[in-house]
C-alpha cells in the first residue's frame, strides 16, 4: 500500500523538478500592453 503511495507522490515530483528546471524568460518581470479592435470586413 505504501509502495503505491510513494509511486504516485514520486511521479508528481518529478513533473515539479521538470518545471523548476526550465531556466527563467527575461520577459517575465517586463509589464505588457495588449490593445484589442473589433473587426472590420467580411464576406
């Protein structure tokens, strides 16, 4: 029963080192502004 546990609790670890790994973007702190239009033309 154990054994299971571990198994379980060692996959999701795994997946959160895999994460912590990815080196960090030196856009992240950087603010954004996103302008959105309503669209124009058709068929």
């Amino acid at each position: 029963m154990e054994l299971e546990e571990l198994e379980t609790k060692k996959a999701e670890l795994e997946e959160k080192i895999k994460f912590l790994l990815i080196p960090k973007d030196p856009n992240d702190t950087k603010n954004v502004i996103v302008e959105i239009r309503a669209g124009t033309g058709g068929d």
